[in-house]
C-alpha cells in the first residue's frame, strides 16, 4: 500500500502528514515484522520494499510521500543488515 496527495508543504495539514507516513512507512515495517519472524525461524527468507523516485530525487509538492519513501529506503537497509544474519535478505525496488 502507498499514499501520496499532491500539496504545497506550507499548506500540508498535520492530519495528511500523519497518514502518508503511517501507511507508507509504519505499513511496511508491520508488514516486513510480520513476514520476516517465521522468515527468521526457517533461516531464509526475501523481503522486497516498494521505494520509489522520491526515495532519492525531489518533486514538487509531494513532500510527505517523498520523506516516506526515503524513509522507507533507510528502512529497508536498516532491515537487511539486521536480518542479514538470519538468512532473510531485505530489498527495495524503485519503480519509476
């Protein structure tokens, strides 16, 4: 799942903000939580994030996507190193 609207920041309410990061950044990490413990038991496993262009380039008015998907991005490096050990391996990839 991703959310994005197209605001200027100056005008981006708190409430919009707020969502946008929960679903594209709280959402990802319960979804790779919940995939990556039965990963871990088995000692394998592949995680794939969906990051995006905004991960490492700025748009217009997009601020609140954009943050989420860099943070995604530094999620999913956070991920891969600690899951590394476990045999779960953790990607993203940036369609676009």
């Amino acid at each position: 799942a991703g959310r994005t609207k197209r605001t200027p920041t100056l005008d981006l309410p708190d409430d919009e903000w707020s969502g946008i990061m929960e679903t594209n950044v709280t959402g990802t990490l319960k979804a790779c939580q919940v995939f990556a413990r039965p990963m871990i038991e088995r000692k394998y496993g592949r995680i794939i994030n969906i990051a995006s262009l905004t991960t490492y380039l700025g748009f217009l008015e997009v601020t609140a996507y954009g943050t989420s998907k860099a943070a995604v991005g530094g999620l999913t490096r956070q991920l891969a190193v600690e899951w590394a050990p476990h045999g779960v391996t953790v990607n993203a990839i940036a369609p676009g």
